[in-house]
C-alpha cells in the first residue's frame, strides 16, 4: 500500500481522531498520504472517476499488537488500534474530506462490532440479523458520503458484505419502477427519538449518473404504487448483489452513492474474539475536513 514504509512514529501512534480536538490526527494522518504508492494511488483515482465502484485493498501489513474486541460502547481508549486508524485517515482524505455523524459516535473513526443485548436491533452493532441493504447518511439532512471505508481488524468467517451496484440494479428494473423512484413519495426514518422523517426520492441524477440514497430497514412507501416499487426494488437488489467477504487487515472502499451494502448474520461469541471493524465517511462536497454533522430534521439534504 505504501511505497516508503512510514516513520514508525507516524503509523503506530496518531492522535485519537476525537471530535473535539481532529486536527492533529487529521496532519499526522494527511502526511501518509505522499507515501502511497502508485499502485494505490491508480487504484483511489479509479474510485474518484467512477471506473471502480468498490474497492478492496487485501493483506495490509499490520504489525501491531491487536487488543481483544471491545465489549461495551464506545470502545474505551486502551482498545484503540493505531495502524488500522492512521490507515484510514490517510486513505480517506486522499479521497476526500473526512466527516463523521454525531449520533454514530464522537470519533471521525468510528468502530462496528456485535454489542451484547443488541443482537437483533437495525443497527451497525447487531449480528444475529441481516444489516439490510442501505447506502450510509441515506436519510441524513445534511450530508450524505461519497465513500465509506471499513478496515476489518478482525474476521467472522460467517459474516459476509453483499454488494449491490445502483447501474446493475435499474438494469433490470421495469422503466415505470425506475420513473416513480426517481418522484418524491418515500418516507426516509431520519431519526427514531424523537421521530422524524422526510419525504424524498430514492434515486437521483448526480454529475450524469444515477445514484441511490437508501435504507430498505428505514423508507416506507407514500401510497400504493411507491410502496410496490420498494418491493420491486429490494427484490432487484438482491438479484443483483455480490458478496464480498471480509479479511483481516483488508480495507473495503464503498461508493456510497453508487452501491448499497449489507451484512450477513452471524452468532456473537463475546470473548475478545469477535469480527471488528474501523469505518469512516468521506465527502467531497466543500465541507471543512474533520467535521461532526448533527441532524437537523427541520432542513433538507443539502449533498
């Protein structure tokens, strides 16, 4: 991934991306970027331009020690795993700017794992139930990724990501589908306490491409025909997703506007041992790097 091996200094120790103090884990991680190698920098400018709509770098050299899989959540700082972090800040802002969402957590690298008591719940934390199909930040009203990025730390041999291209998906979707998914008549879940919604499309035009913002867990249907649609929809999705299985030390680069993904289940073991991965967003719209959006379900979505 790198053509230089970085300064031992700049790789196993970086800042804790916390919100509240981002900038110096955003320099020290910015300063990798110059060390990617051409191969890794062809391949993130086939991610720019569209030509990759994933991407996943395998076999990364991680030669730190890894702490068990955190229990509880937020992990606590002694859990923290520098490489994997410092990676993913440089890889993010090579594509981008580096955002994060507060309602996910107070860290622009923010962690998934299987949390005790929320094994069938619709969040990133669950394990015994499918993560549905969903694009991230589908339904936030400020600002939606362009990419995600997920560093698999450690494995489940079960749990598998399937994903699925928005251009494979419209291909075999009747055009009268296609039309009403492209009209404003969904309900998007924006947030559940208090709940809120916003009604919108589910596809859209951005630059000359389709793109999709979408959780199959959290849109509803306005009326008879836009809820038949979500059906043809989530059964298009499934025809056309691959899966893509997760590997320690890989790094998994989703367009986040040109594919939706999603989650097998598996059975949680809680004994340290547990798949475990870093995650970020990554925008190219004219935010400031390091930014922490709140929802503000009174406006409409800006990105």
């Amino acid at each position: 991934m790198f053509a230089d091996t970085p300064e031992q200094w700049q790789l196993n120790r970086p800042p804790l991306p916390h919100f509240k103090d981002p900038k110096q884990f955003l320099e020290q991680t910015r300063s990798l970027c110059a060390l990617l190698s051409p191969e890794t920098k062809s391949i993130l400018k086939k991610l720019e331009n569209g030509e990759y709509k994933h991407y996943q770098f395998t076999d990364i050299p991680i030669t730190e020690r890894i702490p068990p899989t955190p229990l509880a959540y937020p992990p606590p700082e002694e859990s923290n795993v520098s490489q994997a972090t410092g990676i993913v800040g440089c890889i993010g802002q090579t594509l981008g700017k580096i955002f994060g969402y507060q309602e996910n957590s107070d860290y622009l690298i923010y962690d998934i794992y299987p949390v005790c008591g929320y094994e069938q719940s619709s969040s990133f934390i669950n394990s015994r139930k499918m993560l549905g199909f969903h694009s991230d930040g589908s339904a936030h009203t400020q600002l939606a990724p362009d990419y995600t990025l997920l560093f698999c730390i450690r494995n489940d041999l079960l749990s598998v990501n399937l994903i699925a291209y928005v251009d494979d998906v419209i291909k075999i979707l009747p055009d009268k589908i296609i039309k009403i998914l492209f009209e404003p008549r969904f309900i998007h879940l924006v947030s559940q306490t208090p709940q809120k919604t916003v009604c919108k499309a589910i596809l859209n035009y951005e630059q000359g491409n389709v793109t999709i913002k979408y959780d199959e867990e959290n849109v509803s249907g306005t009326d008879k025909q836009s809820r038949e649609a979500i059906d043809i929809l989530n059964l298009a999705i499934r025809q056309s997703a691959k899966p893509v299985k997760n590997y320690a030390n890989s790094l998994l680069i989703l367009n986040n506007k040109r594919c939706l993904h999603a989650r097998t289940p598996f059975e949680p073991r809680y004994n340290g041992k547990d798949r475990w991965i870093k995650g970020t967003y990554v925008s190219r719209a004219p935010i400031e790097n390091g930014t922490i959006l709140k929802l503000n379900p009174q406006s409409s979505s800006t990105y």
